[in-house]
C-alpha cells in the first residue's frame, strides 16, 4: 500500500487529485470525504467482524478503503470512475474492485456471495435508489454505514407523521431498521459540498415488514399514495377503483380522512395485504 499521500489531509488530496489530473465531477458526487473522525464513525458503525466481507460503493481515494480493509476478511469495491478505479489498483492490493456504476452490478449476486456488510459515502445523486435497491434484495446485507445527504437522512429515517416521512422511509423501513447516527458539516470534504450530510445506519429487521407476495402490490400503493401526499387516502384510493372504500380501510385500521405521511408501515402492510 502507497502511503505517499495521506487521504485526510486536504494539502495531500489536492496535491494527489493534481498528480492524476483528475478534476471532481459534480455528477459522480465526488467529494472526498477528508475527515478521519467521521471515517472512523462509518467503519466503527459497519461494525465489522474479522471473518465479515464488506461491499463499499463508491470508494473514490480510498480514505475509508483503508479503515476497511485492516478489519474484514475480504472487501469489494465498486468503482465507476476510471482514473480511481486505476489509483485504487496502485494503492491497495488485497481487495476485488468492480470498474462499473453501482446500478449496473447484480447487488444480490454479490451479497448472495457472503457479502454482510456496506460501508459507502454514497454518491449521493443515486443514493436513495440504492438504498432501495438493497434493501429489496433476497440476499440483503445484515448491516449498512452509509454518508448521504442530510436531507436524505432525514427522509430515510423520518417516522410517520414526521413532514419528512415518505416513499423511503417506508420502502426501506419494511427491511431495515434506520438511524441516523452522526451528522456532518461540509468542511469535512473536498471540494465542500452545498448541503451537510449525515451517517446513517441501516439494521436488517429479523423478519420483513411486509411478505414477499404482498410487497410489489405495497410498493405500488405506497408510491402512488405519497404521490398526492397532500389528498386523504380515502379520496386517492377511490380514484384508484378500490371498492368499498371505506370497509377496506376499516379493516386495515385507517381513516378515509388521513394523510398519506400519518399512515405507519404495519398500516400499509395490512391495506396492501387485504389489496393482493
């Protein structure tokens, strides 16, 4: 492993950034996070045993590649861009890197493999479809220590009748249980970005909120809900053809005249299983 440049030093990083000719692209969400307290926070909350393999998406650099690698007995890294797939080679030599964009890469065949475990600092414009995307998975992961947008955070880990509460809150929250666990200001990457962001966690429930042959209906009714957020569910799930509106409701426990936002996951499941 090369220890020419430090991955927490913000001198380093644009000197080594500088050496590749690489330029940040906004589109990638590449901004390296620099700071060793908050990569030691991800890698701590991963809470990875050494017989444990880790999939990290996104590792850019490296700086959170490093912590991960000492702790678990394999590590996979996705990476899309060329020149840090080609940086990441030099720097470290016991890993499996995948050259691709995360969404093209069959997840649960990774998973399916002995994967437990995600550490990522997300790129955060594709950020909340992953996490979907995992957590819909056969196979999913025990655990995932993810950075994301604050705002995304506050999404994913909102609970009903928060204004935050939405389509991810609960198509995760079927999966996972979510907390967010530290949030972080923008000096803390290079180059800044405009928004703070925040460590989540994500903790694999158990048992599934809702059964494999009722979720794609639950999926389907939860995201043409949130759509019109603002309507009673009564009125939505008339527009829809479901009849007798309001003996459906009753018997999964809502109101006509509730909100989308204010109708809990367990609900949801109930309307969903007596919809399928």
């Amino acid at each position: 492993m090369s220890e020419e440049f430090r991955l927490t030093s913000p001198r380093d990083v644009r000197a080594l950034l500088e050496k590749l000719g690489h330029r940040p692209n906004k589109g990638l969400g590449q901004n390296y996070l620099i700071d060793a307290n908050i990569l030691d926070i991800i890698a701590d909350t991963a809470d990875i045993q050494p017989l444990e393999n880790v999939l990290e998406i996104g590792p850019g650099l490296g700086a959170l590649t490093e912590r991960l690698i000492p702790r678990a007995a394999a590590v996979t890294c996705i990476e899309k861009d060329p020149t840090m797939a080609d940086y990441l080679k030099t720097r470290f030599t016991d890993f499996t890197l995948i050259e691709s964009d995360a969404l093209d890469v069959d997840l649960d065949q990774l998973f399916a493999d002995g994967i437990t475990k995600v550490a990522a600092n997300l790129p955060y414009s594709v950020a909340s479809r992953l996490m979907v995307d995992i957590a819909e998975c056969g196979h999913r992961p025990e655990r995932m220590s993810l950075t994301i947008q604050k705002e995304v955070a506050d999404r994913l880990c909102a609970p009903a009748g928060d204004k935050h509460y939405g389509v991810l809150s609960v198509l995760t929250g079927v999966f996972y249980e979510n907390t967010l666990v530290k949030k972080i200001s923008p000096t803390c990457f290079l180059p800044p970005p405009k928004v703070w962001s925040a460590v989540v966690k994500m903790q694999r429930r158990d048992v599934p909120m809702v059964g494999s042959e009722v979720y794609p209906t639950f999926k389907k009714l939860v995201k043409h809900c949130f759509s019109q957020r603002r309507k009673q569910v009564g009125t939505i799930l008339k527009k829809m053809g479901v009849s007798p509106v309001d003996d459906i409701l009753f018997d999964a426990g809502i109101e006509h005249t509730e909100r989308p936002e204010k109708i809990e996951i367990e609900r949801w499941a109930e309307l969903a299983r007596i919809l399928t």
